[in-house]
C-alpha cells in the first residue's frame, strides 16, 4: 500500500478519486501515525474515535463505487483549529472555562470542508486565550515543534503548523489576528494564507457561549499547507461566490490572476529597524538574492505607517472586544491592562489593550475610521508593486519558556513582543492577504519562512505569485524524527 502520509493534499485526493487507494485506507493511515506519534508532538488536542472515522470513510468509499464525489476534498482527513466549532469535538478558544465545551453544530468553514468531502478527524492545539506565540495551555498541554521538541510552534495556530509539520494532517485550518496562521508557518516550515479581511465566514470561530459574534474586524480565517498548491485547492473549497453571508461579499476568487510575467516586488531587509538573527538573516537574504537573479524586479520599499500607531490601534481594536467579553465586569481597562502588561511585558500593548477596552463607542468608531484610511495606504502602495516581502519574526522558533522572558538574540537581550509584534500587528490592520511560505533551513535546523504580502480581494493571485516564488525554495522538508518508512 502506498505511504501518503506525507504527500500533498491535491495528490491525495487525486489518488482516492481515481479509486487507487481507499478512503478507510488514508483514513487509517493517519490515526495511526497520529496515535504513533502525538504523545511526543502533542499537536492533536481531541480526536475523533477510531471507529467513527473509519465508519464515515467507509460511507464516502460507497459513495465512490456509486460513481458520486462529493467534492475536490473526498475522503481527505483533516484536522483544524481547536477556535473552530465542529460537532462533537471540544471547541475550547483557549479559554479555560471552555476545556470541556463539546459543541452541537459547525462553523460555517467546516460545512464547507465537509461539503467538498472532508472528514474532520481532530482538533489541534493552540495557545491560552489564543493569545501567544506558543501553544501551550494548562489543559491540553504544550505542543512541539517536531523539528526540534526543546522549541515552540508558535501561536495561536501552533497545534495546525506542527500537525502539517509532523503529517497528522495533510491540510488545516486557521485563524489570524496578529500573526496566529503566519508564525506557526514560519517556525514549521508550512504554508498558510491570512486571507482578505471579511473574504472568509467567521462564523462559529472563537464562540463562546452567551457572548455575541467577537473580532469581525482583526480575524481573518485561511488554510493552512505544505504548499501552495494545496492552499489553492483549500481556497476553492472556503471561498464563496455567492452570497450566502451578508458580511462576506460576493467576490469571484479568480477575479485577478498572475499573467505569469516578471514581477514588481517591493521587499524589506527587516520591519521597525529591528535586527535579525544572523541565522534567519542568511537564509532570508539568501531567498533574495534567488529573486534578484530571476526575472523579477526587486525594489527596497515599505508602505508608509507608523508602527507605533498600528500597534497601538490593534490593541484598542482587540481591547474593545476583551472588554464585550468582559460583559458587566468593572474596570475592564485595568483587567485588560494588567494581563497583558503582567503576562507579556510589555506597556505599550497593554495601554492599547485597555484603551479598548474601557473606550467609548465615539473612540471606537475613530479607530475603525484610522483603520479605513490605513487600508486605503496599503491599497495604494499594491498599485505601484505586485507584492511586498518582509520577514515574519526577529528569528526562527525558540525554546519553550515562559511568556514574557526577554530572548537573546545576536547576544542581546529583545522583549519578548518585540520579537513578533512589529512583525505582524501593523500588516493586521489594513486587511490585505498575506502568504507564508518556507524558504529553508537554518543552521540549527530549524525552518524559516517569509511573509509576501499582496492587495486587498487579490488572493488567488498572491496564491500564484506564491506559488511561483517556491519554485526558487526547497519547499517543506519531513522533520527528521519520523521514520523513513512513512515516507514513499
């Protein structure tokens, strides 16, 4: 039998279409190799029972034999994000009042993976309150990076970049609101998609009970891969035409495509005059340099933001919805305050955070209006350079410890946000589409990636500026603790 553990999501279902390989075969592939291998990785955080699975890979083989595919995902197993409501698994946002929270209906995404054929197997971890560039809660544990197990994932979509990383699932889903879907690529050597704000449902993510619908203008959904190619097919599947949802507009995903012609690309050597580990630094410039001696133009150029004012207004965007989840609790802007200046260190998000929290709906409005005319730079810098590349973090992943502890990088000490902030919260804000793809391997053997960043509603397009791009990379290389029997 053939081994797919490892094989891309677009092979995979093209071998169970063409009946080379059984649904119930795939599917017993991966819960086996899950099962072999979670204890150590502890990616997965609820599974479905092994009966269960197989019981429904079976119905989608009887539908095959009957000549009807449901989809271009038939008979796929998938895991998602733990933030995502799937029925009968626990959906606990990294809230600890959640840990037990099995749910009774699915997300608006996952009907649609479920529709184009998709058997959701697992959840898979994140971090606590879905607020850390690590996946580790008191309840469902810490998650390792399988390259090295001494090392984060990142977060909060950790649990889905290890899972890809370590073969549990060929392709997932994740959510974005700082960096989630993004630093979890780059530290497991994936692929993901932050797509354009309000392109993907939210609906059924990041629920909880008694609280109306949070974080509609922060949250952006996306798949996430070992290729591009695998997130193109995820997209066809989670991107709808139609106009089923009010908030999600009718936007054909083909709208704009690549014309295969040399490209204008705008990059940056760092964000926010910070430095690079000198180990990413090579393998970055090293990807550079490819671009250069391609056919492409490589033009050293930014969109003109204060970072300071970006980071500041996503914290009074998210602080305002800390505070709706807050209800009637007192002194929100002080809570919002100290959780963040405790647990992270750092009073600049913290000020933003309770600013949000404790604002008026006239301040609220003035943020969102900011946020509006910062979108409206970024559109206009897309029209003079096809995409922007920039780094994802200061460095690769780093060691387990706690949130908060500085880091050493090039022998000197960096806040602990610092590393991740300027990197990804100012590029929330104006709600463009943003790649991740793995450029290589540092010298410690860690993976790196880089963010390519394209205009507003051009997500099919970024996907195949993307896509050409990783021909210039090795793409995704199987971390080394997997035996070389579940490779083919």
């Amino acid at each position: 039998m053939e081994q797919i553990i490892f094989q891309s999501a677009t092979k995979i279902t093209k071998l169970i279409r063409d009946q080379k390989i059984s649904c119930e075969a795939v599917a017993k592939q991966f819960f086996d190799h899950i099962k072999k291998y979670n204890d150590s990785i502890n990616a997965v955080s609820d599974i479905k029972s092994y009966d269960g699975i197989i019981a429904e890979a079976r119905v989608k083989d009887k539908l095959l034999n009957d000549g009807i595919v449901l989809g271009p995902l038939h008979g796929l197993p998938m895991t998602v994000k733990d933030s995502f409501n799937v029925t009968g698994f626990i959906s606990s946002n990294g809230n600890p009042k959640l840990k037990g929270n099995i749910v009774a209906s699915d997300a608006e995404l996952i009907k649609r993976l479920k529709k184009a054929g998709a058997i959701i197997i697992g959840k898979t971890n994140l971090a606590l309150y879905a607020l850390d560039w690590q996946s580790t809660n008191p309840w469902f544990g810490q998650t390792n990076n399988p390259y090295n197990q001494d090392y984060v994932v990142g977060g909060s979509s950790g649990g889905s970049a290890a899972a890809l990383a370590s073969g549990f699932t060929a392709l997932e889903l994740g959510t974005d609101a700082g960096g989630s879907i993004r630093v979890p690529a780059h530290f497991c050597g994936v692929c993901g998609i932050r797509t354009t704000e309000s392109a993907l449902s939210n609906r059924g993510n990041m629920v909880t009970p008694g609280l109306p619908r949070l974080g509609r203008y922060l949250i952006s959904n996306g798949p996430m891969a070992r290729n591009v190619e695998d997130l193109m097919l995820a997209m066809e599947v989670l991107w709808s035409e139609e106009q089923q949802l009010s908030e999600n507009p009718p936007v054909p995903l083909k709208q704009f495509k690549y014309d295969g012609k040399g490209l204008n690309i705008a990059y940056s050597k760092t964000l926010d005059g910070l430095y690079l580990d000198e180990e990413y630094k090579e393998v970055y410039q090293s990807f550079l340099a490819k671009i250069n001696q391609a056919k492409h133009e490589l033009v050293q150029s930014k969109p003109s933001y204060s970072s300071s004012t970006l980071i500041n207004l996503w914290g009074k965007i998210a602080g305002y919805d800390f505070g709706a989840a807050m209800k009637n609790i007192p002194f929100k802007g002080i809570i919002s305050y100290l959780f963040v200046k405790l647990r992270y260190k750092d009073k600049k998000w913290a000020k933003g955070m309770s600013q949000g929290a404790s604002s008026s709906a006239h301040n609220y409005a003035k943020a969102l209006e900011l946020k509006e005319d910062i979108s409206d730079t970024f559109t206009q810098f897309f029209k003079k350079h096809d995409v922007w590349i920039t780094p994802v973090s200061m460095s690769s992943a780093f060691k387990h410890q706690k949130p908060g502890v500085p880091f050493e990088i090039n022998n000197r000490k960096i806040p602990y946000t610092k590393a991740f902030i300027p990197f990804n919260f100012p590029s929330t804000i104006p709600g463009h589409p943003i790649v991740v793809i793995p450029i290589g391997m540092t010298k410690s053997g860690l993976p790196v990636g880089v963010q390519i960043h394209g205009q507003k509603w051009h997500d099919y397009k970024l996907l195949q500026i993307a896509k050409e791009l990783e021909k210039l990379t090795d793409g995704f290389s199987i971390p080394e603790i997997f035996n070389a029997n579940t490779i083919n």
